[in-house]
C-alpha cells in the first residue's frame, strides 16, 4: 500500500510540474503574440470606448479632474481613474505584467522604475515610438531618456519631473550672514553651512539613512547614474568619488541630520533642524500644504555647482505614463494621454492644482511659471525651476538599478556614517553590483 | 496565591502586609504592561484628533485634538471608509465562516478516519504552512486571471479557505473526542454528517471560538493579496484604502491613525464576543497536542 | 436520537456494514466527504503556485526570456552577502526574541493567573490588542516613538539623563527595535494561549505542591511547567515559524535596512522578485526557507515533543 501511495505521489507531483511548465510556457507564448500589435501615427476618428488608469494621491486626483473634461470633449469615452496607492503600486504592475493580464489600460509609472519594466518585460508597455516622435523635442531630455529602452524604442510619455534646486531658510541664512547667492560651488556650501550651524545650530541638510536620494541625484548632477556607457556599473567613477566626498564632508563637519522617512523630513523642516532641502520642485507642494506656517520663510536657488559654470541641477523624482500591451483600447488610451500631456493647459493646471512640474517644456512658457509665489516672498520660484528644467543631465538607467541603489545606499552610510575610505567603498560596492548583474565596471 | 494550609496559618483576618504588597507590585507590574500595550493606541487616539500638520512636532502633542469629526469626514471623502469597512466585514465574515467549516470538517476528517492518503494529506497541510506567501502570489495570480476572477471577492476569500493552521487546530480538538461517543452514535443510525453536526461540533465550540477569532483576525489585516485582486475602489477592504492615504510626497497620518484605529475595533468585539471560548479552545487543542 | 427496535437497527446496521461500510461499521468513503473539500481546495489553489514556483527555481528570466539554469540560482544564494545577512539576522532573532518573548508571556501568564486578580477578561484583552494592530498603525507608531530627534523614547531617556540611542538608523539598534517591537506585538497574545494553559492545570496541582512543602518557585518549575510543556511548545514552534517567515514587521518598520541590518530572507526573497525582479533567485529562495523551517520544526518536535510521551 505504501508502495502505491508514493508512486501516486509522484505522479501527482509529475503531473503538477508538467502542468505547471506547460501552462507557464503558454504564458510565454500569449506575450510574444504581442509583439504585432502597436499603434499607428495618427489614428484618427472618433474616440470611444471606455479604459482604466491607474494612479495615485494627487496624481490621481489630477487625472480625476482631467478625465471629466476629457469625456465632456469626447462623449462615447468613459475613463476610470482607479487611486492604487503609492507604496505597492508597483507590486501591483509587476504581477500584472509577470502574470500578463489584469491590468490597468492605462498606468502612472516613476520614471526611474520605469527602465526596468522595460528591460524586463519588452513587450508589456506599448511601443509609442512613432506616436511620439512628433513631441520627442518638447519634452525633458532626461524624462524622455527614461522612457527610452536600450534599442531605442519610446515606452512611455513623461507626465512630471523632479529639477532640484535648494529651498533655504531665509531667515535662517540672514541670521548668519550667508547670501544664498554666494552659493555656486559645492565648496561655497559646505562653507555656509558652517556658518549657520555656528550662528544658529541649524545643520545643512536632512538625509534618510534607509531609502537617501541624495547621492544619486549629485551623481546624476555630474552625468551618471548608477550605470553608464552603454551599462557598465559606474558606481567607482570620479564622478562617484566626488559626490561622496561631498556628502562625507559634509557629515564630517557634523552637518547632516538623519531623519528616516517622509515625516522626519518634514518634522526636521518644521522645527527649523536643517537651514537647506537641495530637492525636487515637489518639494514645494509639502512646504505649502504641511508647512502654512513657515510662510515667508523660505527662498530657492538653484544646486551649487562641482566646478564654477557647472551644471546646477539634477533630477529626483517624476513619474510617466504608459499603455499596457493588455490594453483592450490603446486608441482611446493614447487620445487621453495625448490630451493630459501635451496641452499646455492641462500641463499648468496640474502645476498649479496639484503640484506636479510639467516635463512637457511648453507649459513652462506659461505665465503662470513667471508669478511671484507668496509663499516664498514673494520669489519667482517657478521660474528657478523652468531655468533649470533644461539643463537636466539625462542618464542611464537599467534593469539592476533597484539592486544598484540597494549597495549604493550601503556605500553612503558606510561611508558618512561609519567613517570608511569613500573611493574604497565605492570600488568594493563596483565589484559587489558588477559581481550580482554579470556587468562591467566602466574603466578608469 | 491562597491554599487552605497557608490561610490557616495566617488567620482569618486576611493577607499579611508583605503579601499584600506583593500583590500591589504585580498589579503595579500588571498596569505597567497594560500601559506599554497600550501606548500605541494612545498615540492613534491622539493623531487620529489632530490635524497631519500638527503632529509633525517633537514632542509631538500628548493630549487628544478636537480634530475628530473633520478627520471623520476626510477619510470618508477620501476613501469612503463606511463602504470599505463594510466590504471588510463582508468578505471577512464569509470566509471566516466557511474557512472555519472547513478546517473543522478536514480536521474531524483527519482526526477520526483513517484513510489511504492521510499521510499524504496531513503531510500537505503542514507543508503549505512552511511556504511565503510572497512566492505564490504571480501563479495564483494568473490563475485567478484565467478564471476571469480579477477583481471578485471569490478571488479573496476562496484560494485561501483551506487554512493548515485551523485544520491541525481543529485535528487536535476531535482527537480528544472519545470515539465510543462515534461508535454509539452511527450504530444508533445517525449519518456521518449529522453526528458531526449534532454530536461532535457542540463539543469542540471552544477550539471553534479560538478558530474563529484567528481567521477573522488574519483575513481582516489581509493586505498583499486583496491589493493584488481588487481594482476598483469602491471593492476596497480597509487595510487597501488605509494604504492609498500615503501618497508620494504627501501621507495623511491623522487619517490613517483614524482608520487604523476604527479598524481594530470589529477585531476587539469578535476577541471579546469568542473570548471565553478562545482561552478554553486554545488550552484543549494546545495542550493535548 | 431516533429509537428504533433493537431488531431493525442490527438488520441495518449488518446491510450497512456488508454493503458500503467497513469493518468499524463506518461508510467507507465518509472521509472524503470531511477530508474532500479542505483537498480539492490545496489542490486547485496550491499544486500549480507551488509547481510554477518550483519551476521558476531553476530558471532565469533575461530581457523577457526564459532559460533552463539549473542549480545555478540555487549556488548564487550562498555567495549573496545580502541573502547570508538574512539568514544571520533571523538566527540572531531566533536565538533573542523568541525565548525572550516566551519567557515574558510565561510570567504576564502566571500573573494574570493569580487567583485574588480581577477583572482577568480586561487584561486579557489589554494585553491581546497590540496583535490585532494593523500593520501601518504598528510601524508609525514605533518610528513616531523611536525616532532618534524627539522620539518618544529619547525624550525619556533625555529626562532621565541618558544620551539619546539612534534606534533606527543603527543596524545593532535597529535589530534591537524590531526585537523589542515584536516582543511587544506578540508577548501579550503568547501570555493569553499560556494563561490558558495554566488555567486548565488548576489549583488542585498547587495547592497539591503546597501541602508536600514546596515553595513558588519550586511548584512552578517542578510541578506545573512541565504540565504546561504541550501549550509552550506550541507558542515556541508557532513563534519560531513566524520568526523564519518574518516580513510583515521588519517591511513596515525599517525595510530591511539600515544596510540590511534588519533583512530577513522572505523579506529578501520579496525584494528580489518585486523590485528587482528575478523571480527565479526568488523562488530559490523560497525554497530554501521551506527546507529550513522544515528542518528546524521537525527538530522542534523531536526534542520537546518526544518528553510529552513520557
């Protein structure tokens, strides 16, 4: 009886694999059927139908507000926004596009996950390669380059971007003698720093020792991501180098403040710990919304630059939005996103309502941009950010930059917080990324 | 503690001074526990009255807001919280009750039947408790999705019915149970399945009740895969609603504490309705096992 | 039950027994109608997940495709210094917290189980909330208290002159705050299952203890814990599963960080396959962590299971 009961067994168990390898093969074999189907230029004629976006916080409600104005344009068409939260957004998209079903018609993703459902899913976002052409030059070089895969083709149309620039305290700074202005080089600013934290213990800057932005956004200042020429891990590069360096100064002159989280940032604003944010320009929609009371006391400049007439920006932040290839009505998808995102309108509508800073260059011509902004004096802050928003250096992103950032992010705090050689660090986390992706390391 | 000996010896006027402090120590110890279990839901009470804004103070305040019922009224706007909640007592209502049949009845199964497969099937039960769910989620995924359940309740509530913690729960409470009780009661004439229902299940209600606040607990937290199922927001469960109020650049922390609090009390009613059955359910199937 | 003639049930009960029962007088397929649905169920929704995953263990996914590689994500796993942290991490919670937690629930149970205590069903409850928290209120809640500037707990440990401890952002801290959080989360919940088991054992075995002249202490360690030894083994194998399938907690509190100070292997295995997206190295992973809490469960068994016997 036993006997029969393990040979059972293991026909079940056989049966069970094979089952499971034939169905898994057959997933396979849906997707690359896909590969037909894409969207010609110009699909014209009337625009019905009905697809589903997916979204979140105030992007969503962006798209909420836009889509009834879309469907009194275009009646026949009926667009479902669908509010999925940020955290596990992309939880959801990644199962939707192992799984190649169930999603969404429409989906908002960050422009730096983006490259990575590219690379590993080709055939799950919709080619918009020709649909987009006709746009390509009026959008931010970087956001495109992220929508971009490596043979080239467009997945994704930029929606939002993050241009950094430095928010500062202004009564912060006055009490010290710093003039903002006085800020070109990153040198300039470790200098000012000192200052301020001798006159009013304010230190310069925040930083999340378990999720930081920081060092990725100077590399990016400089050129480079986690990877570069053509996907060689660059994470030993002088460029590299030179960003730690900065930030370990920094440390070392007892000016960060490691906060962890969305809260602890805005609790060390709040109560006046760090007299600098060098962030994104979204930044500012949580100045004005958390912080009403702190009104008046905050100016903007652009980034210090690493060498004098550098670049004085970088990007953090910034999301796209793509058809999945699931889409039942790529059509009505593309008309939608078309409409939200190369209208100068729309564009400066959801600057103004909700925050988000168009990548679509156009709408920055808008005089909306060239207000002054009375939360910060009066300052044309929109308008640092417009001067800025071209000059952002587009960078490589690859498929291995969620392991990337993870050894990265060990190699600051290795570096700031337990003292080690940056240049040594960085090598070893060059080897440990280019040992975990099968990559290069960029020579020299 | 009293026995009869140490009572007589010390009198009938009471406890002695030393024991009597005793006593206040460990109910001083006591409190002093109760408050560190305690000290989070303070904290909700206080962020779920205050405004986002305010709580972002060290010290963040100690005292109750007067916030509530605007906060009441943002998390409705926002997430339409009575729906939600609604849909979470729904879906952990049904699945609590046929989970729990379930188990009760493959426990029973296993207890007092032997069969050919037994081993198999016990032997499957424990295993399928050793697997991380996370590793399961893409296949059964696209099995939900060829069945056209995307965005049912069946694709919530039914994949996750059979549950190996309450079998094996259930297995121990019914191998107590005497078979002579079986034995009379089918030669009596009584089919298997109304002496399960008349004669064995009365018996094991304490293992029932322990059953039944662990699966309503479990299914009422649910997160990952009600948010990989459920694609419109007015099919949300609480803990996916909740989850949508952290946004990107922006998290409303006096809604979410708002919710999260709201959230626990059907868990605390069902502990405190099942509580008696849950203590003497858990000591029958625990300790004999 | 129904009367009927002696007669009449043995006429009966003979068919039953010749036709369809078996020798115990029971039908003989009535185990399937119990057993039936509970099968079917782990069948249908588990054989294929399992099977795929299984699969996909030997596989890796490059640009889309799918190809054979054998043992290979199998053998990457032991050169993984982020995996090999996991697993240290979760033999370092294994050996701390959980004995830790247990003995705290051992002595919360024989407190509450003091027989001049009142109110016993309120500290019960008290004592069993924070394992009804939600996971988001659990998180925010401890990172508003360990927060290293104007935490709770700094502040506290300010008044009373002690310097404040970075308790997030310090990898040995940081274990010691998912330590600490845990325990709080699931002490109150073992100590109700414990107080059950105390309750069951009764004062007779006390008072018993009391007459032969033996003192708390010893009537605890002698008489009434080894009485106790199939609840605790149940709350330690029960904890120690949770423990090596840890995610929810150290995902919501630190992530896994800081420098995966905090990271666990399905918390891993979770990065690895959503993020990272290699779902092969996470389904090796997976495996892996079953054949772990496998062996280790079995050993479990073995070593305190077998005294019950006695």
């Amino acid at each position: 009886m036993t006997g029969e009961l393990s040979r059972r067994t293991l026909l079940a168990g056989v049966g069970a694999a094979t089952l499971s390898t034939a169905v898994t093969g057959c997933a396979t074999g849906g997707v690359t059927n896909r590969e037909a189907v894409h969207l010609g230029p110009g699909a014209t004629g009337p625009v019905t139908g009905s697809i589903t976006v997916w979204s979140w916080d105030s992007a969503a409600t962006a798209l909420t507000r836009l889509a009834r104005k879309f469907q009194a344009r275009h009646p026949g068409a009926r667009i479902h926004v669908v509010d999925i939260g940020y955290d596990n957004a992309d939880d959801k998209i990644t199962v939707g596009l192992r799984a190649d079903t169930g999603l969404a018609d429409v989906v908002t993703v960050d422009g730096a996950r983006l490259p990575a459902f590219i690379g590993n899913f080709p055939h799950g976002l919709h080619d918009l390669t020709p649909l987009v052409r006709p746009y390509a030059r009026d959008f931010d070089r970087a956001a495109l380059r992220t929508a971009t895969s490596e043979q080239g083709r467009i997945h994704a149309l930029p929606w939002d971007i993050g241009p950094l620039a430095v928010f500062y305290r202004t009564d912060l700074f006055r009490r010290s003698g710093v003039d903002p202005a006085s800020l070109r080089t990153w040198d300039d600013y470790v200098r000012a720093g000192i200052a301020v934290k001798a006159k009013t213990g304010a230190k310069l800057l925040v930083l999340d020792p378990s999720e930081d932005s920081f060092f990725p956004c100077l590399m990016q200042q400089q050129g480079q991501r986690h990877f570069k020429d053509g996907g060689k891990v660059a994470l030993a590069t002088p460029e590299a180098v030179r960003a730690l360096e900065l930030i370990k100064a920094i440390g070392d002159h007892g000016l960060i403040h490691w906060e962890r989280g969305w809260d602890g940032l805005v609790t060390a604003n709040k109560e006046g710990k760090v007299a600098t944010m060098p962030t994104a320009a979204w930044w500012s929609g949580t100045l004005t919304t958390e912080m009403p009371e702190l009104k008046g006391k905050f100016g903007v400049v652009p980034l210090p630059a690493f060498r004098p007439g550098g670049v004085r920006t970088s990007n953090q932040g910034g999301s796209t939005l793509c058809i999945t290839g699931q889409s039942k009505n790529p059509r009505l998808a593309w008309a939608f996103i078309r409409f939200l995102l190369t209208d100068k309108d729309n564009q400066v509508s959801m600057l103004q309502r909700e925050g988000l800073f168009p990548a679509y260059l156009p709408a920055l011509q808008d005089p909306y941009l060239d207000k002054p902004q009375p939360y910060y004096g009066g300052q044309r802050v929109w308008k640092v950010f417009t001067d800025l928003a071209p000059h952002i250096p587009p960078v490589e992103y690859t498929d291995d930059d969620a392991k990337a950032a993870d050894i990265t992010q060990q190699a600051l705090t290795g570096t700031v917080l337990r003292g080690h050689d940056p240049r040594r660090q960085l090598r070893a986390a060059a080897r440990q990324l280019a040992g975990a992706t099968g990559r290069e390391i960029v020579a020299g | 503690m009293s026995t009869p000996t140490e009572t007589t010896r010390r009198g009938h006027r009471g406890r002695i001074a030393p024991v009597r402090l005793g006593r206040w120590l460990i109910r001083l110890g006591l409190l002093l526990g109760g408050v560190l279990s305690l000290i989070p839901f303070l904290w909700m009470a206080i962020a779920a009255t205050h405004r986002t804004g305010d709580l972002f103070h060290s010290p963040p305040p100690l005292l109750p807001g007067g916030e509530l019922l605007h906060n009441l009224e943002r998390l409705q706007d926002s997430v339409g919280f009575g729906r939600v909640m609604l849909n979470s007592l729904g879906v952990a209502v049904v699945h609590t009750f046929l989970s729990s049949l379930l188990s009760a009845m493959c426990g029973y199964g296993l207890a007092k039947f032997r069969f050919r497969g037994r081993g198999v099937l016990l032997g499957v039960v424990l295993g399928t408790m050793m697997i991380p769910l996370q590793v399961l989620l893409v296949p059964l995924f696209q099995m939900m999705a060829s069945l056209g359940w995307v965005n049912t309740y069946q694709a919530v509530i039914i994949p996750f019915l059979a549950n190996s913690f309450g079998i094996l729960l259930m297995r121990q409470g019914f191998l107590d149970f005497p078979d002579e009780l079986l034995e009379s009661a089918r030669i009596d004439g009584s089919g298997e399945l109304r002496t399960f229902y008349r004669v064995v299940l009365p018996c094991v209600r304490p293992q029932l009740g322990a059953l039944v606040i662990f699966t309503f607990m479990t299914q009422w937290n649910s997160f990952i895969w009600p948010l990989l199922m459920l694609n419109t927001e007015d099919k949300y469960t609480v803990p996916i609603a909740l989850n949508t109020l952290t946004g990107l650049s922006h998290v409303d922390y006096s809604g979410l504490m708002l919710g999260s609090l709201l959230a626990t009390l059907p868990l605390l009613l069902v502990f405190l309705l099942f509580q008696r059955q849950f203590v003497a359910g858990l000591l029958g199937g625990a300790l004999k096992g | 039950m129904a009367v009927q003639s002696p007669t009449a049930s043995a006429v009966r009960g003979t068919g039953r027994t010749r036709e369809r029962a078996d020798r115990r007088g029971r039908p003989r397929f009535a185990h399937w109608i119990f057993a039936g649905p509970a099968a079917v169920l782990f069948v249908v929704f588990f054989a294929y997940p399992l099977g795929a995953s299984f699969y996909q263990s030997f596989t890796s996914t490059e640009n889309g495709r799918t190809a054979w590689v054998g043992l290979d994500q199998y053998a990457r796993m032991f050169q993984d210094p982020s995996f090999l942290d996991s697993m240290v991490n979760t033999g370092i919670i294994l050996i701390v917290q959980v004995p830790l937690m247990i003995a705290l629930a051992l002595i919360l149970a024989v407190l509450l189980n003091q027989s001049w205590l009142r109110f016993r069903g309120t500290w019960r409850t008290v004592y069993f909330l924070p394992a009804v928290t939600t996971l988001v209120a659990y998180a925010v809640v401890f990172q508003v208290l360990l927060k290293t500037d104007g935490g709770l707990v700094n502040q506290i440990a300010g008044a009373l002159g002690l310097s404040p401890v970075d308790w997030l952002n310090d990898p040995t801290w940081a274990r010691t705050s998912l330590i600490g959080s845990m325990t709080w989360r699931w002490a109150g919940y073992n100590a109700v299952i414990l107080l059950a088991g105390l309750q069951s054992i009764g004062r007779e075995q006390h008072e018993a203890a009391a007459l032969d002249g033996a003192g708390t202490v010893t009537t605890y360690t002698k008489v009434i814990f080894p009485q106790l030894r199939p609840v605790l083994l149940f709350c330690v194998i029960t904890s120690t599963i949770g423990t090596l399938q840890l995610f929810d907690e150290n995902y919501t509190l630190t992530r896994g960080g800081p420098d995966d100070a905090t990271l666990t292997p399905v918390l891993y295995l979770y990065k690895v396959g959503f993020q990272q997206m290699d779902f092969g190295y996470a389904a090796a992973i997976a495996w892996v962590v079953v054949a772990v809490i496998a062996v280790i469960s079995f050993l479990q068994f073995r070593f305190f299971g077998r005294e019950r016997e006695r």
